[in-house]
C-alpha cells in the first residue's frame, strides 16, 4: 500500500488483519470517485501477495515479482472485475468468469484476490451472483469491492462486506503529493488540490488535461452561484444540467461535494474539502443557512442520486432541485 496517498485508518485496519491472520473474506471500500479507492484496493492485494512484505509498517515490499506484477495488473491470483469503457454496468456473465475461479486454488500466491469496481454498476442479476459467493466464500478468497455510491447497494450486500470509508483527503495532503510524487509544482499543485475536493486522483488526472480544471472551476462557481439565481434562471440551468442522464448524474456528484460543505460550514465545522474561493463561498452561505435547511437540501442531492439510477427523467429531477434549493443573498 505504499502508493496509497492518506487514508492512514483505513490502511491501517488492512494491515492490522494482515498481521493478525485475521483477513475478512470480503472488503467494501467506499468514498467518493477517484479518492483513491482502487489504488487502496491494488495495494492490499499487494500485500496480501508480497514475498517479503515489511512486517512492522505492515507494507508489501513493492520491489518483488508478486508486487510488481499486481502493480501491473499480471498476476494470475489477483483479478479486476469492471464495467467496460463506455458502459454503465458489470453484466452477470463477468461475475460468473470470477465466481468460477473463485472455486480454484491459489496458482502462485497465498490468495486469490478479486477487485470488482463500482459494485452499484452491477446488473441485478449479477448481484444475486455474487451473493452466493460472499454467503459461502471459498477459502483463500479475498474480495475487495468499491463503491462511490454505497447508499444503493443492497442491504445484504452491505451485512456481508467489512466496509472501509475513505474521506476526502486535506487540501495540504493533495498539494504536497502532487509536488512530492508527480513532481508539480507548487503553484499549480495548490491550484488543482483547490478544486479537488479531496480527491487527489481527479487532481492528477486535471494536470495531464488542463481543460477539465478549468471546466471543473466553471461548472462549481455556477452551482454555487445558484443560491442567487431567480426561478426562471435555475429552470434555464435545469435543462442545460439535465440534457442527459450522464450530464446530470456528473453535475449532481459536484454539486453534492459542494453542499457537503455547505453543510459542514453550517454547523460551524471547518474540515472542508474545498478551498480558496470556493472554501470562501461555502463558508459564506452555510453562516447565512440553518444546519437543518442545508441538510434537507444535501438529502435532496442524494435522493435525486437514487432517482437517477432507477432510471427517473433527469429534466424533471433537477427541476425539482432547483424549487427546492435554498435562495441567499449574493456576496
């Protein structure tokens, strides 16, 4: 896990069941998109694979041939299960091809390690699949599943996984990685670490296209500027956010982040995961707001979420969003 950047609790519950020959059968990691989840997730597997793993920091080597070929996605015992480029779902046939090598004997480590990305894109069919195998794990199976959207998983999903939040990373850690390990610099670092909401991936992947920070910085000043916006403006924004199901679910992610800290600002806390203007603005509308009407509009974000994936009209799903947001006085 040394490729892992923060989220010191939750590596270090991986390496205390390491130690302690106390591995679960099955691990959820949860957080938003690209805070690191399967970079946390290839590590493990590391880990649970490494020739000479570091005992007392609890770390695989990285230098041995298990680590470097599951760094390289070649070992034999370690499998990624994902939706294909351009879909939004993992079919059930995917899962069956993991189940039945599930039921094999380790070929070379000590585990078979099976990552399935973004469990919420699995089909129905394919989720009833992998019931069976987390009611009855094979031994020496270790499943390690991620999820942005934990909320609409199956409840007997969730009782048979160990779940492992991530939260967003400070804006300090982003930065200084980006400096550290990609070799950013300072100026620029901090800029990304700004509107990257604590997701240091989204940050690295900024750098290699400039042209989605500066979409990003447009797309947050003019969700937060809706606060002030007549209706007849926020309805125009409904239907430029909601010309599709894929342009909305990406507006609404951004926008839940924001009122996250808008939420957090209203209760007086200040671990938010913006900064820079956008810190500024958030903290200014969660003092104009009571904690309970940011909340209520926070649940609106996630409940507009779930409407989405059981397939509501984006249109109408956003207008109702724009009804209910809160109105402030502007700045």
């Amino acid at each position: 896990m040394r490729a892992v950047v923060g989220h010191q609790h939750a590596r270090a519950l991986l390496s205390r069941a390491v130690a302690a020959g106390q591995v679960s059968h099955a691990y959820l990691l949860t957080g938003p998109a690209q805070i690191g989840k399967s970079t946390l997730a290839r590590g493990f597997a590391q880990l649970l694979e490494c020739e000479r793993p570091d005992a007392a920091a609890g770390l695989p080597c990285g230098e041995c041939g298990a680590c470097r070929r599951v760094a390289h996605g070649t070992h034999p015992d370690v499998m990624v299960v994902e939706a294909a480029d351009g879909k939004r779902s993992i079919p059930v046939d995917d899962v069956r091809a993991a189940i039945a090598r599930a039921n094999l004997s380790p070929s070379e480590g000590r585990w078979r390690v099976f990552i399935l990305r973004d469990v919420e894109q699995l089909t129905a069919s394919a989720v009833n699949a992998l019931l069976k195998t987390l009611e009855e794990p094979p031994p020496q199976v270790v499943l390690l599943l991620t999820s942005a959207e934990p909320e609409t998983l199956l409840p007997t999903l969730l009782s048979r996984c160990q779940s492992v939040a991530l939260l967003p990373l400070p804006t300090t850690e982003v930065e200084s990685a980006l400096v550290g390990r990609w070799g950013i610099t300072a100026t620029e670092a901090r800029e990304l670490a700004a509107l990257a909401n604590g997701r240091l991936g989204w940050a690295v992947e900024a750098h290699a296209r400039p042209a989605l920070r500066e979409e990003r910085a447009r797309q947050l000043a003019e969700l937060a500027a809706l606060t002030q916006a007549g209706r007849a403006e926020r309805l125009k924004s409904a239907g430029a956010l909601a010309s599709d199901t894929e342009t909305a679910r990406a507006a609404l992610a951004l926008w839940t982040l924001w009122w996250r800290d808008v939420t957090l600002a209203s209760c007086g806390a200040t671990h938010l995961a913006s900064a820079g203007a956008a810190r500024k603005e958030a903290e200014r509308q969660g003092r104009l707001l009571a904690p309970g009407r940011a909340h209520a509009f926070l649940r609106a974000l996630l409940a507009a979420q779930a409407a989405l994936d059981q397939n509501a009209n984006p249109r109408l799903t956003f207008d109702v969003l724009m009804l209910d947001l809160p109105r402030l006085a502007a700045g």
